[in-house]
C-alpha cells in the first residue's frame, strides 16, 4: 500500500525539513539527490522522507527495499528540497571526516533496521570494492567486468584481450550489497530483480570520465552483472590504422566517401562492428554534413553526430527512428542494426534516394549478407544497387611484442589448412610466452581481422540472379577479394596473431 502524504502541520517549514544526521547513511547521498528525497527521522520501523512527488509508489518501493523501512512520504518543494540534501549531506560529511556519503551509498540488501544503524560496516567496503574494481578494470584495459554470482561464492572475471579472466571472489555475504551498488550507480530499480535491466554509469576513473554499460541478468542465485567499459581515450576512431589489407581498406574508404548508397558491416556480437562504424563517421564528420544514428545503445557520445537511442517500449524503433531522420534533411544515416524487413527496406531505400547509409547485420561473413537481405524480403534488384560495399570481421588476440616467441604445428594441421610446413625463420608461426608487460597472458591487445566485398558489375548480376552465398563468394575471390581466413592466416605469418586464435574465429 502507497503511503499517504503526512498532513501538513503548524511547524515551519524549516523544522519539518530538518534531518536527523543518523538516518542519512540509509539513503545514499547520489540517489537521494538524483530522485530529490530526504530522510527525516526514524520512528520504530517507520522512516519519513521528504520528497518532491509523495505519490510516486515507484520510488517509495525502492526506498522501501533500499532501507528496509516503512516509508512516511512528507511533500517539499522540489527547490527548498534541493537545497537541503546538499546542505544536510554536505554537514554529515563535515561531522564524520568525510565518512558521510560512503555510509549511505551501498546499503546491503538483506539488512534489517535493527542492522541499520551500523550499516556502515557493511556499506563501505561495497562501495571501495567497486570503485576499485572499475579502477582496476580500466586501468587493465578490460572491454567487460562480469560479477556473477553463483550457490555459495562470487565470481569477478574480466574481459582481457578478447578472454576472460578471473579476477578475485568476494565474500558472498557481498553479492546483494555489491549488485545494490551498481544498480543505484546505474539508476535502475534496486527493488526489481526478476527481470533483466539495462543502465549506465558515468564515473570518473584516475584522471577521465568512463561510461560503463550495465546490463543485470536474473539467475538461480541472484542477479548476474556485466558492465561494458566504454573509454574513449583508448578507443581509436581511425580506419588506417585497423591493420585492412591495402585493396580492402581502399574499397572501404572509396564507398564511405560516395554521397549515397549502402555500407554494412556485419560479424558476430563483440567483433568490433560498432567501432568501424564510428570510425568510418568520425572519417565523415564535418560542418558540412547532417550525420543521424539510432543506435541500441549509444556507445560513444560523438560531438557533431545527432545520436538516438532506440527505445522499443515507447515505440521508438530503429524503423520510426529512420522514418524520421529522413525528413530532418539527413546527408549520412547511420543505423545501428538492420533486424527486419521494415528497417531494411527503409534503409535501402534511403540508400537508393542520395544519401549515405551505414548499418550491421549479423551474418557470418560478407557473402552471405546481401543473401541475407533478399531473405529478409528486400527485393534483390533494390539491394544490388544499393549496396556498395560489405565489410565482415573478427576480432583475435594480439600476440605480446615483448615476449613472443617462435613455435611451430604439425605438418598435418598446416596442410590441412592449407598453410606451407617449413616455415622456421621468415614467415615463422609465433605465440606469446607471458612475461610482466602481458600479465602473463601472451596477448596485448586485439587485432581485427577484415573481409570487404565491393558490388562489382558481376557480383550485382549474380546477387539479382538469386545467386547463394557460396556462388557469391567465389566471384568475390576471383576478383581479388581476400575472406577473412586468408586475412587470418596474413597476420599469423606476420606474427600478430596465433594460428589456432585464427581458426577459431573465422569460418572455414
């Protein structure tokens, strides 16, 4: 049952505001600013919070959870309430050394309010664990944290070179108070854990502002949680220096500089695609051009890019969202991700009408992707012509500089991938031995591995003759393209990758 407003009183407003200093750790000093409420006092296992909107069950829910009391809602005006949170958390801190708002900010789930008071113990080592594990994780150069908890331990792995790694397991008797945190940290419903929820933490890291995509997952012993680290710093948004092949980086670079027309980038979940498409906008961003992205999520907020996040529940689809891109005079398109019929054909249409259009599908490699728009329902003779150039890719492991050695295969596995024996000296295999720099890993890093298909005259002619993907292929590589094996195979015999990473990831 929502609790009712309290009825107003004779006292000034000023008195009825006023917080007891010990009920603020129960409310953290960010959610109550971000949500505008303020704990008041404490009667039995009732607490009053002043808050701007007393009707928002929502939020009484959460407080409900996150304190573990009954809540007394008491209405404040939203600019007298503002001004004293900041006033009574900024005295707090001032009265405890500083203690205050590492008190409040993570209070375990299962407390009860008679653990309450001495919340802290249990608060701030959640708090430092997770500052110290996105610390940690940036400062590694990890792409994901994954907190997973499992009947009786907690697991924290991070996403290193492409492969995880544990990292530590934190006590269990944490796992609630460690999954609150993040949750808060994120703005998602702390309260809520049978379904998934998606959120992101904006957060200074040693000297930079990280974001940090979170993603919770409801499983047999509590919530799963995976956050994505976006750092913008160590993100190179510049297609030269990918490591393409020099015909295929020229063909990329010719379609993306054409006024119209399609380019798609396709491959697996966490195969880079996202980071191409950037690149390739951040190649196009000018004063003269209008660029447009719907995105599911926004990854990397792009100064002169008008970026939107898709939000199906409301409607706003990557169709509706392209609808109406074009009627806001648009010169460059970007869509996040072609999932059906309708998208497509708005796209290609697009495309077909002067303006440029980049987007991903996920197929397995750049053969199989105009097939794959055709099966969707686009017709065959809209996607020959629209579409200019595909580019498919994987991401591998690259192998450590500092401590990569020279190995060898049997003659058996290299004949049957078609790769010479004999190789020793020039053109050597090599694999990482671990040292220092690496962790002891044998990888730093990641290298892309590219297939870029042009629509040449004859692969138009065999994409409109329902041609397959096999057929398509072979014309492709008659006329010089190099598949993403081949590419492979290139950077194993450089020394930048492992061939067994090269197998694993590209198709035969």
């Amino acid at each position: 049952m929502t609790p009712t407003p309290a009825t107003d009183t004779p006292a000034p407003r000023r008195k009825r505001l006023a917080s007891d200093p010990r009920v603020l750790r129960l409310i953290p000093a960010e959610f109550a600013s971000r949500h505008l409420v303020l704990p008041l006092r404490r009667a039995g296992r009732t607490l009053s919070v002043a808050m701007a909107d007393p009707s928002d069950a929502a939020l009484i829910d959460d407080l409900k959870f996150l304190t573990q009391f009954e809540i007394e809602a008491v209405r404040a005006g939203e600019h007298t309430l503002r001004q004293r949170i900041d006033r009574s958390y900024e005295a707090a801190t001032t009265r405890g050394g500083g203690r205050a708002e590492g008190m409040g900010e993570a209070t375990p789930a299962q407390a009860t309010p008679a653990e309450a008071d001495s919340a802290e113990a249990g608060e701030e080592p959640a708090v430092r664990l997770i500052n110290d594990i996105l610390g940690d994780a940036v400062h590694r150069g990890a792409s994901d944290i994954h907190f997973e908890p499992y009947e009786s331990e907690l697991r924290v792995r991070y996403r290193l070179d492409g492969r995880l790694r544990e990292i530590m397991r934190p006590p269990f008797r944490m796992a609630a108070a460690l999954t609150s945190r993040l949750k808060i940290l994120a703005d998602l419903n702390i309260a809520e854990r049978r379904i998934p929820q998606d959120g992101r933490i904006r957060m200074p890291v040693a000297d930079r502002v990280i974001d940090f995509r979170v993603s919770t997952l409801p499983t047999l012993f509590g919530e799963k949680v995976v956050l994505r680290i976006l750092d913008r710093e160590r993100q190179a948004f510049d297609l030269e220096s990918f490591g393409m092949e020099a015909r295929a980086e020229r063909a990329l670079l010719a379609a993306i500089a054409q006024t119209s027309g399609m380019v798609l980038v396709t491959g697996p979940t966490g195969s880079g695609k996202t980071t191409t498409l950037y690149s390739a906008l951040a190649r196009l961003n000018t004063s003269e051009a209008n660029i447009m992205t719907a995105e599911d999520p926004v990854e990397y907020s792009i100064e002169g890019i008008n970026q939107v996040q898709i939000r199906p529940k409301i409607g706003l689809t990557f169709a509706t969202t392209l609808r109406a891109f074009l009627r806001q005079d648009p010169n460059i398109l970007m869509v996040g991700e072609i999932r059906d019929r309708e998208t497509g054909g708005i796209a290609v249409k697009a495309a077909l009408t002067g303006h440029l259009v980049l987007s991903t599908l996920h197929t397995n490699d750049a053969a199989s992707t105009a097939t794959r728009l055709v099966d969707m329902g686009i017709e065959a003779f809209n996607v020959a012509v629209a579409v200019k150039v595909i580019t498919a890719q994987r991401l591998v492991g690259r192998i450590c500089p500092d401590c990569r050695v020279e190995t060898s295969y049997a003659p058996e596995i290299l004949n049957s991938v078609g790769l010479e024996t004999g190789r020793r000296g020039k053109g050597a295999f090599y694999r990482g031995a671990g040292c220092d720099s690496c962790g002891g890993s044998g990888y730093s890093g990641r290298q892309g591995l590219y297939e870029v298909l042009p629509m040449s005259p004859a692969i138009r002619r065999l994409v409109l003759a329902g041609a397959s993907s096999e057929e398509i292929e072979r014309c492709a590589v008659d006329e010089g393209m190099i598949t993403l094996r081949q590419d492979g195979f290139a950077k194993v015999t450089k020394g930048i990758a492992t061939l067994e990473d090269v197998l694993r990831e590209t198709p035969a």
